[in-house]
C-alpha cells in the first residue's frame, strides 16, 4: 500500500476510528500488508513469555493457513467471514493491541527502509509464507507449558514486523530469534527422548 503513513499511525487512527474494530476492518485498512498485520496478532500471544498450554493453537493453525495463501501467490486475505467478524474491542483485547502498538513504535524508532526493493514481489511473498509457516508449525508442536513455543512465534512476528517496515535488517533479527527456538526445541526434545530412553534401556 502506497503510504508515507507509519504503521502505528495508521493502527491508531484504526483504533480511535468509529465503527467495529474488527479483523475484517483491520484487513480493509493494510490491503496487501494484512497478511504481515495478522502474523503479528495472531502469533503476538504464544510469543509472550508465558506457557500457554496449548491454548494458543488455534492462532497458529490460521497463521500456518494464512502463510499457505502467501505461498500460493495470492495478494489478498480469505478468512471466513465469522473469522473476519472477530472483534478486538474488549479490555484484553484492547491491552493486547496497544502493547504490540507500543513495539512497533519503539522499532520504528531505530528501524528504517533497508533493501526495501526485495519486498513485495510475488517470490518474497512466498519465501515470507514459507518462513511463517515453518515457525508456526515450530511453535504449534511446542510441548504445553515449556515456553518453547516463545522463540519461533517471536520470530514471525519480528519478521512480520519487518516485512511492515520494510527493513530487512528487522527480518534478519527475527530469522535469528525463530531459529534459535526451532534449534532449542530440537535440542532439548533429543535431550528428553535420549533421557526415557534410557530409562527403558
């Protein structure tokens, strides 16, 4: 979308503006950056620092479906129209939102348009799609109550973020973080199978 519009100024003319706040409405204001807007909500909540249980699977199992329609080369959202009819007007809801808001700001701070030309091209949306899905799936198959689950949903949304800045220095960071978690769950998963297997050996 062609706008010198930050994209907390743009998510807070949203949030004062009237009628519903919901993700429908969030998908008509980004346009083709919806995709980017809805990674860093859906996957915001198992990227906090705090066991989930599994609660958030949901939230990933629609970014992993989202990441597919990027993959497939689609410059659109498609979500069913209960889904688009989500709200985000309730207390939590709102805290959720302008805590993410307050992140954005602080990168946009530092952050500025850096190999802005390798975005928004039909193959770096697919490479986006694929890396959100791989650290979606990461964190979807995180055992509950680990935390595991932190790292590689922190990653997407630092990508996503990137993506929404057009800083590619943003991406690299989140790269970093959600590889670190994919590897940390790896290690710590051999570590857990090698323990009961030797319980049984």
């Amino acid at each position: 979308m062609e706008t010198t519009d930050r994209v907390s100024d743009q998510i807070e003319r949203w949030l004062r503006a009237d009628g519903p706040k919901t993700l429908g409405s969030l998908i008509e204001l980004f346009e083709e950056k919806a995709f980017a807007v809805l990674f860093v909500l859906l996957l915001g909540v198992p990227a906090l620092p705090l066991p989930t249980g599994g609660a958030t699977h949901v939230f990933e199992v629609i970014a992993m479906l989202l990441s597919l329609q990027l993959i497939v080369g689609r410059d659109t959202v498609w979500l069913p129209q209960r889904w688009r009819q989500m709200k985000l007007e309730g207390a939590s809801q709102q805290r959720f939102v302008n805590g993410l808001l307050r992140l954005i700001r602080w990168l946009e701070r530092y952050s500025r348009p850096r190999l802005h030309w390798l975005f928004e091209h039909r193959l770096s949306n697919a490479v986006f799609g694929l890396v959100i899905l791989l650290l979606s799936i990461a964190s979807f198959v995180a055992p509950p109550f680990t935390g595991l689950d932190t790292l590689p949903a922190l990653g997407a949304v630092l990508v996503s973020l990137g993506i929404l800045l057009q800083d590619f220095a943003v991406v690299v960071l989140g790269l970093v973080v959600g590889a670190s978690g994919v590897a940390l769950e790896v290690v710590l998963g051999r570590a857990a199978f090698n323990g009961v297997r030797q319980l049984f050996s």
